[in-house]
C-alpha cells in the first residue's frame, strides 16, 4: 500500500501545479479540488490498492455510491465527480493513461438552490446597521456597498486594489476567477463610502506601508473571507433580518434587482464575469412578462412565436 499511496501523492503534486499554474484556479478551488482528491484517493488505497493509471470506471462508480451511502447531498455527489474527471483528464494530458476510466459515468441530477433575495429595502436596512462612529464600522458599511452595487464575489471584494479604483470614470477594475479582469460600474454611494474609508484607512496602512488592498483590517494587513461573513452576520442580526445571508446573497440580489430593472441577461452575465450565460441564467426566476421581454429582446428573429400568447400566460 505504502507504494501506491507514494505514487498518489506525486500524482497529486503533478495535479496541483497544473490547475494552479496552467489553469489558473483560484487558490480556494485549488484546495477545494485537493480535498477531494486526496479523499478519492484514500478510498480507492483502501478499496484496492491500486495506482492511479490502474483506475477502472467500476471503481468511481463505487466511489459515487459510497457518497450516497454516507448521506452527502446530490450537488456534493457532483462536484466529488467532477474533481476526479478533471484528475483523470489530467492523466490523459500527462499522457499517464490512455483513456479517462471517468469520462462516460453520469453526473447526480441536482436542483439548483436559490438563495433568498435581498430586497432594496432590506439591503440598506442591512447597512445602515452598521455602527459607522468607528473606522471598522465606515469599512465595513463601505465593504457591504461595494459588494451589493458592484456584483462583487467575497474573494473579489476582500482582493480589491487601489489601483482598481478608477472613481473619476465610475468604475472598478475586478479581478475574478482565472485572473480574468472586467469593468464594473461603481454607485455614486458606494464612493462616498469608500472614499470616507479611505481617510480611515491611511493610519492603517502606516501599519504596512507595502500593502495596497483597499479594505484592512486593524493591523493593516488583507482581511479573510471569514472576517466578511462575520461582520456580515452580525449586520444582518442587528437589521432584525430572517433569512439566510451570505456575501452571494448580496451577489444575488444585485443580478436579480438588474433584470428586474430591465437590464439584459447578457449585460448581467458582463456585470457578474460569468464566463457561460448558462451560470447567468440562474437569476432568471422573475415573472413571465419580464423574461419574455428578455427573449424578444434577444432572440429577435423568434419574437413571432410569442404573438398568440399575448397576455403572457
């Protein structure tokens, strides 16, 4: 066993370089991706004691059941697959195996879950109640604006640079996943906002002169994902809010809010840096009048189809 848990383990170092480096993948899909690796792995050493290139399909079959056994749910049923088809792609591009044993083993079908949303009215409720008499507080308030006006993910908001601010055009320069940067336009509240924060921000900065993230915490260094959900909760707590909300809830507000007003489901897939319309679709859960208004204004050259139904049923 010893010898074929060395050869995962090199395997596994291969693998990590190459989503890391060559694919670019974030470094929370990167750990993500090795999580389930190395549990993959452990199963099948357990199972059989096998390498990797001696892999069969019949083997990830039992893997995926084992999932179902333990009671995992269907959408991490998917993502475990997916993890070991791109280890087995991998593999192939390596040109360690000929064929991916993975490659032809169904997906668990899954719903998608939507998360709640956020009205206007709850977002500033949200905000307002956060105690802005302190620099944390003008930071925070300023972090939950930038996160609802701008789409924002929570890696992106706590990633945001100085030089990613360009508040004379109205915009912010976003660094997404895969490195891959898009324009967004920033609201005249969320500058203000921001602009009160960075007044704040210099005596911390002082702290750590070489650090250029816009929002620190208080010993001037980057602040967590942890530290965003936190703060976010306890916002939440105070509003008197009932629901479950998360920095994605914002997220999700925020698209929503922009179809609603009318915005074109590609223009959101630009604001969000969806890179597959696909993803976008999911905040499609409006009334039937506005998503026809969505495909006529999209599929022109379908809009007679439309005609007879014209009271939207």
């Amino acid at each position: 066993m010893a010898q074929n848990t060395k050869k995962w383990e090199e395997a596994g170092r291969r693998y990590r370089t190459h989503i890391r480096i060559e694919k670019h993948l974030a470094a929370n899909t990167v750990d993500s991706y090795m999580h389930d690796l190395r549990q993959f792995a452990h199963f099948i050493l357990r199972q059989w004691d096998v390498e990797p290139r001696k892999v069969e399909r019949e083997m990830i079959e039992r893997y995926v059941t084992w999932l179902y056994d333990r009671g995992r749910e269907k959408s991490t049923q998917a993502r475990a697959l997916s993890g070991v088809r791109s280890f087995f792609d991998f593999l192939l591009l390596d040109e360690r195996i000929e064929a991916s044993p993975a490659e032809f083993i169904a997906t668990p079908k899954f719903g998608r879950h939507l998360p709640d949303v956020l009205s206007t009215a709850e977002i500033d409720r949200i905000i307002a109640a956060v105690d802005t008499t302190s620099p944390k507080g003008r930071r925070d308030a300023a972090m939950l604006e930038v996160l609802y006006s701008c789409g924002l993910r929570v890696s992106e908001l706590i990633s945001l640079r100085l030089g990613d601010l360009f508040f004379g055009e109205g915009y912010i320069r976003v660094v997404g996943k895969g490195d891959k940067q898009r324009i967004v336009p920033i609201s005249g509240v969320a500058r203000e906002r921001v602009c009160r924060w960075l007044e704040d921000r210099q005596e911390m900065a002082a702290k750590s002169r070489t650090e250029d993230t816009v929002f620190l915490n208080n010993r001037g260094k980057p602040l967590s994902r942890v530290m965003v959900f936190t703060f976010l909760r306890q916002a939440v707590l105070r509003a008197g809010i009932d629901k479950r909300v998360s920095p994605h809830t914002f997220r999700h507000s925020f698209a929503t809010h922009l179809l609603e007003g009318g915005a074109g489901i590609r223009q959101v897939q630009d604001m969000l840096g969806h890179e597959s319309i696909l993803t976008t679709e999911i905040y499609t859960h409006l009334n039937r009048a506005h998503l026809r208004r969505t495909v006529e204004e999209h599929l022109p050259m379908s809009t007679h189809r439309w005609e007879v139904d014209s009271d939207g049923e």
